[in-house]
C-alpha cells in the first residue's frame, strides 16, 4: 500500500506540475500583447506636432520649414509636414490628413488670411491647439500669432529710400492681397510716406498687388510703366523675389541700380544683388529664432502651459495673443554684420557674383 500510494502521489504532483507550466505559460501569452501595448501607449505620448505651409514658392518658407523641423525635433517631437502650393482646397485637405496623424498642436501658415479660418476652427474643434505662424489668419481666434512686426518692416523699406531718395517717383508692389502682412507692410510705409506725398516730394506713380505674389506680376507692371515712358525714381516690392521681378524690367533698360529698389526677406538672390549694386536694400528677418520661440510654443500648448504673453492683435473678431519679434534693415554696408554675421547665408554664396574686396 505504501508504494503504491506513493506512486499515486508522484503521478498527482506530476500533473499538478504539467497544470502549472501550462498555465503560466498562458499568462505569460496573454502578457506580452499587454506589455506591447503598455509600450505602444507610452510611444504616443510623444508630442506630435502639424505644419501646414500655404507655399514653398519662396526661398523664405524653405528656410523656415527646415528649421521648424530641426527645432521641434530637438525638443523630442515628431513632425508632419504638409505644402498647399497656393491652394486654399489643398490646405484644408492636408489638414484633415494631419488631424488624422492625432496631432497635438497645428503650425499653420495660411494661404489665405480669411479663408484658413475654417482650417483653425476645424482643428480647434479637434482640440488641437493652432499656432498662425508669420501670416495672420483673420476672424478665427488661433491660439498663439508669431511674426515679425510687418508694420515696421514697412516702415524700414520706406526710410531705406527716402534716405536716398526724398523726392521723386515711387512705385509700389505689394504681396498678395490675401496675406494679412501685405496690409500691415502697406500702413508701415504708408506712415513713413504720408508726409512727403502731402507735401509733393513724392508722387506715388502706381500700386499694386501681385497675386500669390508672383514675380512675374512685378515684372510685367515695372515693364508696362517704362514702356510708357514713366520716370521711376524708386521701388518698394513687397519681398526680395518681388523685387527681382522689377530689378529684371529695370535691366532691360539699362536703369537696375539707377532706379532703387527695396524688399524684405533677405532671400540670397536679393542679398546678392544688394553687394551687386541692383538692389539698395531688404529687410532681414531672423527665421532662425523665430522658428525656435515657435517650437517651444508648441511644446507649452501641448503641455497645456501657459504662454505668458501679454500683447493681443485684434483678427477682426477677437484678440489673439502675439508673440512680436523685430525686424532689421540691411543695405551693402551692414550686411556682412547682420546676415552673415548670423549665417542666415555662407559668404561665398552672397558674393559668388562679386569678389567681396571690390
């Protein structure tokens, strides 16, 4: 009896033992889609940031999309991007795709300032927080405007002339109409001229908007005056790429650099023809840190902190906060010390076309 009992006990121990292997194996099966899981969810905390760009056209907005990138990828985000190539329809498809992509935070340069207010109010619905970044969108109450003072951009490209040219005939190339800046741009310089034209030193001869601020439309209203044999004494475009449209007329009758012209931006070929003689001046903006104090916008509102920011700008509807940054104006005589000194653009590229000691 005692050995068979304890052959009883051997084989009821043996399966008990089966029964437990079998077991933890299966709660070790059962585990591992949860761990997997657990890490997936852990993954999706990052922050996921959306940038959706109304153009590429201009040297400019590479610039800052590339460094927008570097910077929110530096603070640890994952970054989408998206082109509208100058379509308001494409825009707002791209950015359903990036709400699809769980974004926590819109970066929205609109194509249109009052067009893209449906875009803010499709993300905000979503509860993604939207940054309007160097374009206002109007009547749309974004989360955070940061730009440039465009009012003072105009005003600097005003003085840059009227310093060299007090009196005589202006013509205007604004940007787009459908870019808030162009506005802004327009009352800066309208400020610094309204004196000179009250008093008959300046005679505003024609202006104009180029649409999608294409510099082809600068071009062909800078041709269209002189074939009718209108003296232009100055220029003011609305950006560098503008001002290469009209410098381009000019040359074909002999008077790029005789008759003066100012942007803004500080693109390389507006640079380039500044040290050429070409161009008197643009205005620099430093892409770098505005993009930075973006990303670490970006970061707050998707942290749910608080910005800080004490100055508002009025969207037509409501009062956005503003993050305001300066602008610089740059001639050949302090452009080395600015755009360069920055390393917005390498020395040798700004003067490929031009020994830098001529």
């Amino acid at each position: 009896m005692g050995e068979n009992f304890k052959k009883v006990l051997l084989i009821v121990l043996f399966c008990i033992f089966i029964l437990l292997t079998v077991f933890t194996v299966s709660l070790i099966s059962k585990a591992r889609p949860r761990l997997n899981k657990s890490l997936a969810e852990e993954t999706n905390m990052k922050i996921r940031v959306g940038i959706s760009l109304g153009t590429l056209k201009e040297e400019r907005w590479l610039k800052d999309r590339d460094i927008l990138m570097a910077k929110l990828k530096e603070l640890g985000a994952d970054v989408f991007v998206q082109n509208a190539n100058n379509d308001d329809n494409d825009q707002l498809k791209q950015v359903k795709y990036l709400l699809d992509q769980n974004i926590d935070v819109l970066i929205l340069v609109p194509n249109d300032l009052e067009k893209a207010a449906a875009v803010v109010q499709m993300a905000q619905k979503s509860g993604v927080k939207v940054i309007s970044y160097d374009r206002l969108v109007t009547r749309s109450n974004a989360d955070l405007y940061i730009s440039f003072d465009s009012k003072e951009v105009g005003r600097l490209m005003a003085k840059l002339l009227i310093e060299k040219i007090p009196q005589g005939n202006y013509l205007i190339i604004n940007g787009a109409k459908t870019d808030h800046n162009s506005k802004l741009i327009k009352d800066g310089y309208d400020q610094v001229l309204e004196e000179k034209i009250i008093n008959n030193d300046i005679n505003i001869i024609a202006e104009e908007w180029a649409p999608d601020w294409m510099s082809e439309y600068a071009f062909e209203i800078t041709d269209e005056l002189l074939q009718r044999g209108e003296k232009i004494d100055a220029i003011i475009c609305g950006n560098d790429s503008l001002a290469g449209g009209a410098i381009e007329a000019l040359a074909e009758y002999r008077l790029a650099g005789k008759t003066l012209v100012v942007g803004q931006d500080a693109d390389l070929a507006g640079c380039q023809r500044i040290v050429e003689g070409t161009q008197l001046g643009t205005v620099y903006k430093p892409i770098d840190f505005l993009a930075e104090k973006t990303a670490q916008m970006a970061i707050k509102l998707a942290k749910g902190e608080e910005l800080l920011i004490d100055r508002t700008i009025f969207d037509g509807k409501y009062d956005v906060p503003y993050y305001l940054l300066k602008p610089i104006p740059v001639d050949k005589y302090n452009l080395d010390c600015t755009v360069l000194k920055d390393g917005f653009h390498l020395t040798q590229d700004v003067y490929r076309y031009l020994p830098k000691n001529q």
